[in-house]
C-alpha cells in the first residue's frame, strides 16, 4: 500500500522510519508548507515523492493512504482535504481539537464513503489484549480502581505552549491516561474531577483528572509537560494488581499479589516502532472495504473528544479557533 504523509515533523519521521521496516507498505509520498522540507524529508526516509502543498499530495492517484501529522489544531482542515480528495485517513491523536469537528469529519467520511481512524497507538498494541486477558482470566480479581501517569519535559514545544495550535498537555499527553482508563473500564462515568496548572499562554501545563464510574470504581489520572514520569498505568483489583510499564509504549505487563510479590510478566513481542500496528490495521480495514478499525471505532473518538471538552471547559481552556468558530 502507497502511504503519503502530510507534516515532515518528528512524529512524521516516527512513521517514516517504521514504514522503512515494513514489508508491506511503501513509502511514497510526503507534503509540508514548504517543497524544500518536503525534499529533505524524502530523501531522508526514501519516499517517491516530495510535495510542497498537502493539495498537491492528496491530487496524486497513487496515494492510497494518508497519515495525518500536523499539531492538533490543523487536524480537522487537513482530514476534510484529504476526504473530499477520497483519500483513507489515519489521522495522529488528538483526533480533532474539540469535539465538533470530530463529528463533521466523520459525517462527511460517512457521507464519501471514506475510511478514517485515529491513530492512537495504544488501541492498537499487542499490550492492550495482553491486560484485557490478564483481566478476563480474573487474575486479579474484580477491578477497585486504575491510576495512570505520562508526563515529558515538553514545555519548550511550540505545540504544546500555543493555544492557536489546540496546545497543552490534555491533548498531546493526557489523552494516553484517559485512553487507557477508557480501555480498561469502558466510558460508563458518573462523576469527573480534575484541576491543572497552565502556562502563562493560557493552556494546561499539568493536571490531575479522577474519574468516578457508575459501578464505584475510580481512575486516577496525571499527565505534565512539564517533567518526565515513571509513566505506569497499574489497574487494582481484589485479588492483586497490575502494572503496564510506559503505558505510551508498553513494554512489559507485571501480575502481583496483593503481598505485592511478582506473580509474573508478559513481555510485549519485538516491534519496529509500534506505529506498525496501526498501519496494518488501517490497510486491512481498508482491504475490507470498511470505513473505521475495530480497534478504535469512530464512537470512540467521538466520545474521547467530548470527555476532553468536558475537562478544558472545567478549567476555562477555549482555543482561539473555537471563539472563530463559536461565532461563526
């Protein structure tokens, strides 16, 4: 399959590199703001062809799937190009800025017929079947609560301090500890709590999110651009616990008892990059002439987005855009 990337940033050269290792995908085209990037890009991670307009990329016949690496707030202008081109969409997380345009996009994919995801990762990942099972076999009893952490040192980042850019550490981080909260309780909740810190420019820099379900069960959720974390996400239940190191990534599922004594550890299978999984999902939804992977149905990113517009509204976080849009 033909992939074409739109943004030759550092999450782009992430794809690249893994599609580099992929036998059967093809590095072949790539777009940014300006055709001399573009070229570098190219040259650097081998693709066929170097645009200096994200038009021109989704003009070229042989794309047959596009993935999405601009910031946030670019997301939504650049999934409507590539749909109204007829063009299958793996889109970066956060899958939109707000939950608004989430919807928009995926009515007008509905109504072209047109296959999009979010690329988030971790649904993807070997490790998420891997804590479902552990779960399903009542290794660890019935579950009592969830924490999750993620934080780096990213507070020089121009996407993550500029409101303009949909910037703050909710979107870029936070939606990992919500995700993984989501995956292994589902999105039945009750009650939400959170407060963050921000930076001057008015985004969060940090904050702390609980999350009540209706069945009592709590998650405890963090996430910073502000330092680096021990970034575990540990699920707790009446019989033991958990861990699932570097819940970005993770590398390894721990079992305890709850003498908090190893039981034992499944180690993730060898991987390229982890950006394979969701490749290969989004190639194989789109051989079957589906238009959303089963690992994130589009419900999904709907309803993560809201959660989110739920949590920025709490602490009084409106991108600029969305004033725009608001009055619009």
């Amino acid at each position: 399959m033909k992939i074409g990337i739109i943004g030759a940033g550092n999450i782009a050269s992430n794809m690249a590199a893994t599609l580099r290792e992929m036998d059967d995908m093809e590095s072949y085209a790539v777009a940014a703001r300006d055709w001399e990037r573009a070229e570098d890009f190219a040259e650097k991670w081998g693709f066929q062809r170097a645009y200096g307009s994200y038009e021109e990329l989704v003009e070229d016949e042989e794309v047959e799937l596009v993935y999405i690496a601009t910031p946030h707030s670019h997301h939504y202008e650049h999934a409507k190009l590539c749909i109204l081109h007829g063009k299958p969409v793996l889109c970066e997380k956060a899958f939109m800025a707000n939950a608004r345009q989430a919807k928009e996009i995926l009515q007008l994919a509905e109504e072209r017929k047109v296959f999009i995801t979010e690329a988030i990762w971790t649904r993807y990942l070997p490790s998420r079947s891997m804590i479902d099972e552990i779960i399903q076999r009542g290794e660890i009893g019935e579950i009592t609560g969830l924490t999750a952490n993620l934080g780096y040192d990213i507070r020089y980042k121009e996407r993550i301090l500029r409101p303009e850019l949909a910037g703050g550490a909710l979107l870029d981080v936070g939606i990992y500890p919500l995700t993984f909260a989501s995956m292994v309780l589902g999105n039945d909740i009750a009650e939400i709590h959170s407060a963050c810190v921000k930076f001057e420019s008015g985004v969060d820099a940090q904050n702390s999110i609980i999350l009540t379900y209706k069945n009592g069960v709590m998650a405890s959720l963090q996430s910073s651009a502000l330092a680096a974390t021990e970034q575990y996400g540990i699920v707790y239940g009446t019989k033991g616990y958990l861990i699932a190191e570097n819940i970005n990534n993770v590398t390894a599922v721990k079992v305890y008892s709850p003498e908090k004594r190893l039981i034992r550890e499944e180690k993730v299978p060898p991987q390229i990059t982890g950006f394979e999984y969701q490749v290969e999902a989004a190639a194989k939804a789109i051989r079957e002439g589906k238009l959303e992977c089963p690992e994130i149905p589009h419900q999904e990113s709907i309803f993560m987005m809201e959660l989110m517009d739920r949590i920025r509204r709490d602490w009084g976080i409106v991108f600029p855009f969305e004033t725009e849009e608001m009055e619009a």
